[in-house]
C-alpha cells in the first residue's frame, strides 16, 4: 500500500486541525461556558507511538500518530 504526502496532510488536518478549529469556533460563539472552562480532548490505543503491534498492524498508522 502505497502512503501519499496528501494522505498524510488529510488525516493530520482532520485528527490535529479539525478539533482545534471547532473549539475555536465554539469559544468565538460563546459555546463553551464561562472564561477559565476547560476542553478535554480523548485519545485512544490506536495513537500510541509506543505499542508495537498497533505500530506494526496498521498501514498509514503513522500519519494517524502523529496528529
């Protein structure tokens, strides 16, 4: 399987940049509650750099780790 820059650009934008950019949208909407809230963001298993089965099993799994 053949792992493209632009694959690589479309899951970081999605993974990295989409989130940020609707929190941003949210605080600029009054959405998130007062000054001082706080935004959790969840991860999972599949973004660990450090288990070397996920590393190995997943094609394309670094673009998905890095974001």
């Amino acid at each position: 399987m053949d792992f493209e820059a632009s694959d690589f650009h479309t899951v970081f934008n999605t993974n990295a940049v989409g989130p940020f950019l609707v929190v941003q949208s949210f605080l600029k909407q009054g959405l998130l509650g007062p000054p001082g809230s706080t935004v959790a963001n969840v991860s999972s298993i599949m973004a660990s750099h450090q288990d070397p089965v996920i590393s190995s099993a997943t094609p394309g799994g670094y673009a998905y780790r890095s974001a």
